[in-house]
C-alpha cells in the first residue's frame, strides 16, 4: 500500500468553469470545433437550455459523489463567437451561475469574440457582469490570410478592435494567431508577430494550423484537394519554422512563453487554461463542453454531447472516465510537461508508486540525449525542439508506463 500517495492527493478549493457558446457569423476552413451558424431562434432554445443545465450542476454532483468546489476563480465563455450573445442571454446565464455557485470577487472571467463582432451594447454589459479578459480570434493580421480561411475581419478591424477594448477600460486582451494559414510566408508571419507586440496586447497565443478530417481546410489538404486555398497552405516545415521564430521573438517583446502555445507576463497568464494543465477542478456547460472534478481521492472527467441536437434534448454526453492509478500518472506527466516550467520530479515521487516514475526515467533520458527535453532543478522540461513534436515526445514517455 503506497501510503504517501493518501497523503499528496490533489486538493483544490476553488472551480474553473467554462460555457460552451458554439455560434458563428461564419464557420471558418481550418475550425475542427463544435460550432456553427445558426438562427437568433436557435440560440434562445440553446441559452435556455445552457441555464437548466447549469441549474441542475448540483443534482451531478450528488449522484455523482464528486466533489464541487463552491467558489469560482476562473470562468471562461468559449466558441464560436460567444460576443454574438445579447446582452440579456448573458445576464440570463451569469445569474444561472450565481444561483448555482460563487464567483470570487477577483475572478478571472474571460470572454472569447472576433473583431468586429462585439456590438457594443454586448461589451458594457459584459464588463457590467465582471468580464475583465477578452481573448479575440484574430488568427492573423494580414488581410490576405484571413479571407482565405473564412475569416470576416481585416487588419484594420482588428487594430481598431483593440483599441476600443483598451479605451473601454479592458486591460488584459489576447488574441490567437496561426502559424501555417494558406499563403502564410516568413516576411508575413514577422508582420503579424510585429503588429501583435506594438499594440498593447496582454496575452497572444500561436496555434499551429491542424490539418485532420475534422475541417474542410484539413480534408482538402489530406486529400490533395484544391477547395479552401488548401494548394497554399505551406509545408509543414514552414510553419514550423514561423512556430520557431515566435518563440524566439515574443519573449524578447514582453511575452514570457510560459506554455506550448501560450505567452504573456506573469500578471496576464491565463489562470482558466492553468487549471487544465494542473489538473484543477473545472465543469463545462453546454455543447461539447469537458469538465474535470476530484473524487474518492481521484478524479473523473466526462464530457457533454458534440451534437446540438441531441443537447438541446438533454441527451447525455460521453462515458465518464476515472482518472486514477497509471491515468492520473500519465495526465501529469504530459499535461504537466505542456508548461515551460515542466513536471517537478519529487513530486510525482510523492504522489505515485515509485515503479512508475522508473519506468519513465530511461524514456526521459533518451529525450534528453535527443535534445528533445532537459532537466533544470530537478524538472524536466521540453525544450524549444521537443516542444515542436510535443505529441511525440509524449507519445514516447507514455509507451513505458502503459507497457
């Protein structure tokens, strides 16, 4: 019996939340989510059915025997376009949460919007009800690139966007950009890190473009198609190279990267997304919406049905999944390496059988030797190259512990 493992058990106080707004203008080429256009009628019945959910957030928890922190710390409204919301829908679902939980007063509550999308009716009443992040999805900021993909905004739009928000006294906006757009070359890429750092912006994280069967762009790229300005996407080489070179430059501009994909100063790290690398409790509501919460020492995750329809119903998500024993071993090792500063090693000692963490180490090393990861102070960490294949650096690791 692994006493120690009783006593390093997870504890965590507070809860990350995130609502699931899956509604677009437009459905972009590269976009692999579970989002869409739809009616101003369909997403009534949806908001309506977003704050029953929510309501019922405390019945979960009772037939569930999880264990629901009462106070939130981080609340994030995801997409699609969640801006596209009227200001009525929203104050329909903040007071479902209020009724359902605690919001800390210095919550992190962020907001997800395109330029041009945020009427501003939307923006006052957003910040009336404690939205204080606004992470914007510019993807890129020349104009060539973002039509393209589908995307409705300009350069224009989205310099003017942000200063708006800035006047209107939000101080901490981000916004995303991809690496690997159709067309995207070396001189355009440098122009939109350029952009990016001489704005004022408090956050941006760098997506490299995925090519899979989950987005038309994908498809046409996997197929040798021609639709969706798939013959311009540039080689995968290419994009990594544009990964490269924002790793170098941001923190160089005020951008500590301080994940995979994510950069900013300390002050403006995202504390929602946080929770998921360290494996914090958090519940999603809505649409395709994953939740995490600890149980009997452990933890479950389970998600919520990817199909609208069948939501609206009330139809059940997908099998909940105990994480526990080589699961949660395997959870901290990848979701703990995605940070830069990586996977502490005493405590996976302390928190798991010893057996496991051997079993890792030779693994480890051969990374290391690889130049895919180092160990600094006792962590082990990716390097800049490891966390180019990131996946298969993970991919590595785990086939030892699962053997």
């Amino acid at each position: 019996m692994h006493l120690y493992r009783e006593e390093a058990t997870l504890q965590h106080s507070t809860l990350g939340v995130y609502v699931s707004v899956p509604f677009c203008r437009a459905k972009c080429s590269f976009c692999n989510f579970a989002s869409g256009v739809s009616s101003a009628n369909a997403i009534e019945d949806y908001v309506k059915r977003l704050c029953a959910e929510i309501a019922a957030a405390r019945e979960k928890e009772v037939q569930g025997a999880l264990e629901f922190p009462q106070q939130i710390d981080t609340l994030y409204f995801g997409g699609g376009t969640p801006s596209l919301l009227e200001p009525a829908q929203l104050r329909r679902i903040f007071a479902a949460l209020r009724d359902s939980f605690a919001i800390a007063e210095n919550a992190e509550i962020t907001l997800e919007a395109a330029p041009g999308q945020i009427a501003d009716a939307v923006l006052y009443e957003a910040q009336r009800l404690g939205v204080n992040r606004i992470s914007l999805g510019v993807q890129s900021f020349v104009d060539r690139e973002c039509a393209a993909v589908g995307r409705l905004h300009t350069k224009r739009d989205c310099v003017e966007e942000i200063v708006r928000l800035q006047a209107a006294g939000v101080h901490n906006v981000g916004v995303d950009l991809i690496a690997g757009l159709p067309y995207q070359t070396a001189e355009s890429w440098q122009h939109s890190l350029d952009v990016a750092t001489d704005i004022g912006l408090a956050h941006l994280s760098v997506y490299m473009l995925e090519v899979d069967e989950d987005s038309r762009l994908g498809r046409e790229v996997m197929g040798g198609g021609e639709r969706f300005h798939a013959p311009g996407v540039p080689a995968d080489e290419s994009s990594a190279d544009f990964y490269e070179v924002a790793c170098e430059w941001l923190p160089r501009h005020g951008f500590s990267q301080y994940e995979i994909s994510n950069f900013a100063a300390r002050q403006y790290r995202s504390k929602h997304n946080i929770k998921y690398w360290k494996q914090a409790p958090y519940i999603g509501f809505g649409l395709d919406a994953h939740s995490m919460l600890l149980r009997d020492g452990g933890a479950v995750r389970f998600a919520n049905s990817d199909d609208l329809a069948a939501y609206l119903e009330g139809i059940p998500g997908r099998t909940s999944i105990d994480v526990r024993g080589r699961d949660a071993f395997e959870e901290a090792i990848f979701l703990g390496l995605r940070m830069n500063e990586g996977v502490e090693v005493s405590q996976l000692k302390l928190r798991f059988p010893p057996e496991f963490v051997a079993q890792v180490v030779t693994s480890v090393e051969e990374m290391i030797r690889a130049g895919m990861m180092m160990e600094t102070d006792g962590r082990w960490q990716l390097t800049l190259r490891g966390r180019l294949v990131s996946n298969d650096v993970f991919t590595h690791l785990l086939m030892t512990v699962a053997a």
